[in-house]
C-alpha cells in the first residue's frame, strides 16, 4: 500500500466546531497509526463567508488539543503546495477546460431566473427532486460562440453519464452505490470562475495524493458526483469513510443554534478542560476500542485506533462524560499545576494568595474543569440560606453545645492548625462525638449540611465570620 496521506479541510468560517475536530482527529489517528501524513487543506473558496483569522482559529485549535499538521499552508511541502483553494485556481481552470474540450463538461449561460423558473415548474409538476433541463447542454457550437462573443456570463456543468451505477467500499458503511438517473447535470464552475466544492475536493486529493478521506455523513451524497471527475480524468479515487453524526442528549443532530452544548473547542479551552482530555473524549465519539478502558494517553489512541472500529450509528455528545474524563485528567495534576491552571479563573475574588491557593486544593478533587471552580467560591463571599435539612440540625440539642464551646475557643492567630485544636476541645469539653459532632459544627459554621473538610473551610471562612454566626447563633438558642 502506498504512503497513508489524510486531510482535514476545513472552511475558514469561524472556529473550530466539535464536529470538525473529531473529524479531524480521526483522520490524525488514521494517519499516524499507519505512520502516514495528516495534511492541513483549507477551502476558502465561500469568499462571503471566510471570517478573519478563520483559518488562524482552526490551526490553534487543533494545536492546542495537540494535533499538528506534517503539511499546512504554514508548513508547505512544495510537491503539494499550494494548501489554499484560492491559490489554486489556475489548476482547477485548466482541468476544466480540458473536461469541457472532452465532451464531459459544458458552458452554460442559462440565468438564475431562468433556472428558478424551470425548478420551479418542475415542483409545480409533481417532481420530487429538480434538476437541469440540458437546455445549454444542447447547444451546437455556433450557438455557444455567438453567446461567448457576446460575453455573456457562464457556469460549467459536468454533464452526467446515462445508465451509470457509482459504488464503493466504504470504510465503515460498507457498499455504497448510486445510481446516475438519480442526479442532474451539476455546476463544476460558478459564473465568477471559482470552482464548486465537489470539483475543487477532486482536484485537490488526486494533486495531494489523498489516499484515505474520513469524514462526515452529510458528505456521502457528494461521493459520486466526486467519483464521476475521478472516472473521467482516469484519476484513481480515494477510500471514503463517511463517519456517523454527533447527537445531543436529546439524540437530535448537534446544532449551532443549540445552547445546552458548548459548540466549539475554543469555548472548552476558555473553561478550563484539558487538552489531552478533549483529545481523549472526542476519541470516543463514534470509534470504541477494545476492552472497558476509556482513559487512553495520546500516544496510546494512536497505537490502539482501529478504523474498523468506527462505529455505524450516532454518538452521543455526553457532557457528564468528557467532565469525568476531565477530573480523571485532573487527578493526575500535582497541587502546583492545578493552582497554576485554577487560579486565573479566581482573579475577581478578593482574597490573599495564600487563601486562593487553599481555596482551589480544597476544592481541586469536586471541579470538573478549571472555571467550575466559580461555582464554590459563593459560600465564603456571603451568606448563603440555610436548607431545611441544615436547618433540622440547628435544633439537634448538642449542636448549641458544641456551637458554645467552639465560640468560647476560636484561635487568635488563624491558622488550620490551630482549628484543629480548637475542635479537640469541643470535642473533649462538650462529649459529643461523631454526626452530631461533625454535622453540628459544619452547619453552625458554614450552613450547609455537607462539603470538603471542616477545618480548611472554616479557616477559609474566616474568623470574624464565624465568630458572628457563633455569637448570633448561641445569643437564640
């Protein structure tokens, strides 16, 4: 087999989309697992829709996950080069040129009005589905140079075979065949030169000799029409693999305009998740290895990744799961490196470092991304309302007992340390022992019923805090 060659060509039309970047490391595990190239290809030719540094946004992306490209318009190998559809152009005219000189193409001045209309009688007939009446198609050659001296603007049209049946073997479908009735003459160049998706993708693959595409679903109807180029420039095709779709928890489509999922990668990077556990994650999104293991290094889903493991039905967008797979990433952080990756996302908070840094590693083993670390924070900047549950133990009759003693023996100099010798004296002093220990003094001084240890929160509380809770507590009961 020759030289494994995968691309991800992704539009510059915004930031990098879930959907994409699974899309583009399947393609980087194919490559990499058969010791091949990933190559970075951008189609930039929807002029109307490219947004600056759309394509900037999709390299940084893939390099923060750590997918890098062996080729790219910012790492050229000058055999493929160009990697930017619209410096690409004088190749694609040429090729259809030589198409329109062989009969498989054509020049077609028919407006859109014109095409409007025809489509529409055709639904107003009953049709299921348009296409292009070959109006252009049958012209004779005086006809088409009268209306090229009049320089009358045109597209090209690939004219489709008759009685034609496309297959292919489809790395995770299986066979896939299409049949040519099935589709109508189709646009390879628009009026302003710039080729179409299914004629520019072709010319691309064979002159970067693509030997595999993975990609989406939604591209399995382009294939023939992609094949019928191949066929009629002599060009051997690619292996296709059209992956399935990511749904939501709600088994719908992913959708932009869906707002319970963060969209794209970006918006995880801004969170906090790390890298590693989004690469790991969307690993899992349409492709399972052998074995119950999910938690797999970078280097180990590039040794184990089996395409025939690519699954057949939809993934699911399981947002519990990447959280988990992400506080699994996280454990394996010394407390340094998760002070250092929490604490930017606390620099609102008012507080010394010391009390930051004591704050994120009490909390480090509950967050399941470095940002969720705002939702804890509440407790110790104001007053929270008490639960019924919290407040059922402020009636116990130990708790006003324990509340005294721990009052009456709150240290000066505050320090986790010195609270915990606080506590063994309530202990000792009051003679109450276990919940009503432990559950009294957590609810008398944080109201809450439950949380992470006692001493580092109440340190973290504060002594004049707690002090007025104690005194207003104490003073009713």
């Amino acid at each position: 087999m020759s030289k494994v060659r995968v691309r991800y060509a992704p539009s510059p039309t915004g930031n990098l989309h879930i959907g994409n970047a699974r899309t583009a490391l399947f393609n980087y595990l194919y490559a990499k697992h058969h010791d091949g190239d990933f190559i970075l290809r951008i189609e930039d030719t929807d002029i109307a829709r490219n947004v600056e540094h759309g394509e900037q946004n999709q390299i940084e992306g893939l390099e923060w996950m750590g997918i890098y490209a062996d080729e790219s318009p910012l790492k050229p190998n000058e055999k493929y080069a160009p990697y930017r559809q619209m410096e690409r152009l004088d190749m694609y005219r040429g090729i259809a040129e030589y198409l329109v000189d062989q009969g498989f193409a054509y020049k077609c001045f028919c407006t859109p009005e014109e095409l409007e209309e025809d489509y529409q009688k055709q639904k107003d007939a009953g049709h299921a589905s348009t296409r292009y009446n070959l109006k252009c198609y049958n012209l004779d050659p005086h006809e088409v140079k009268e209306r090229e001296e009049q320089k009358l603007p045109y597209t090209i049209r690939l004219h489709v075979p008759e009685g034609r049946v496309y297959e292919f073997e489809d790395m995770i479908r299986g066979h896939v065949s299409f049949e040519s009735k099935d589709m109508g003459d189709w646009v390879i160049v628009k009026q302003n030169g710039i080729p179409t998706y299914n004629f520019a993708v072709v010319v691309d693959d064979h002159s970067m000799e693509i030997t595999h595409v993975l990609r989406g679903e939604e591209h399995l109807s382009n294939t023939p029409k992609q094949l019928m180029i191949y066929d009629m420039m002599g060009w051997e095709s690619p292996q296709y693999g059209h992956m399935t779709l990511i749904v939501n928890e709600n088994h719908k489509k992913l959708s932009k305009r869906d707002e319970s999922i963060m969209q794209f990668i970006e918006q995880y990077k801004d969170a906090g998740y790390l890298p590693d556990a989004m690469f790991n994650f969307l690993s899992l999104l349409g492709w399972s290895p052998e074995g119950e293991e999910e938690i797999f290094s970078h280097q180990e889903l590039v040794k184990i990744f089996d395409e025939k493991r690519l699954s057949k039905s939809p993934s699911m967008f399981d947002k519990d799961k990447l959280t988990w797979i992400n506080k699994e990433y996280m454990k394996t952080l010394s407390d340094e490196e998760i002070i250092t990756l929490v604490k930017p996302y606390l620099k609102d908070i008012n507080k010394p470092s010391e009390w930051l840094d004591t704050f994120i590693l009490l909390y480090r083993d509950q967050i399941g991304y470095a940002s969720d670390i705002v939702n804890y924070v509440d407790m110790f900047l104001e007053d929270v309302e008490i639960t019924p549950e919290a407040n059922e133990v402020l009636e116990w009759e130990t708790t006003p007992v324990i509340a005294k003693v721990l009052l009456d023996n709150l240290p000066t100099e505050w320090t986790v340390e010195n609270l915990k010798e606080a506590f063994n004296v309530v202990k000792k002093e009051s003679g109450v022992k276990g919940k009503p220990l432990f559950m009294g003094l957590r609810v008398v001084t944080s109201h809450q019923n439950h949380g992470p240890d006692l001493m580092n929160t109440m340190y973290l509380l504060g002594r004049d805090t707690l002090k007025q809770r104690l005194e207003s507590y104490v003073s009713k009961h």
